[in-house]
C-alpha cells in the first residue's frame, strides 16, 4: 500500500538536504517532478512520488570498483 503522505516543499528539501532555491530550479529544468496543486497557495508532492524519484537516482548511481 502506498504512503499517502504529502510532503510540503520545506519537507522535501529537507529530505533532499537541498538549499530550496535549488529544489525550485531543478523543477523548472525538470529535473525534479512538478508538485500538485491541492489549492490556490497550497503545492505538495505525494510521498511515493519523492521515494521512486530517489530509488531512480540511487539505482542510477555506477557500482562501487573493487
């Protein structure tokens, strides 16, 4: 079952430990995916949308040399 959560983007870069100057640019260079308006000065980001986006970047990360 998903996490319903919605993280706000205080919580995100938090998570991220990203300045939020740098989470609103990556967004606009689509780097990071674009929340979703819940209302008129309200933007969250579905927690499972933020936990598949860093299981991509991790997976995406080259193997440790031996």
């Amino acid at each position: 079952m998903q996490d319903k959560t919605i993280l706000r983007a205080a919580d995100v870069v938090a998570i991220l430990n990203i300045a939020k100057p740098t989470f609103y640019r990556w967004i606009k260079e689509g780097r990071f995916p674009a929340g979703v308006k819940y209302g008129p000065n309200t933007t969250g980001w579905p927690r499972h949308v933020v936990d598949g986006w860093l299981a991509a970047k991790e997976s995406a990360q080259p193997a440790p040399a031996q």
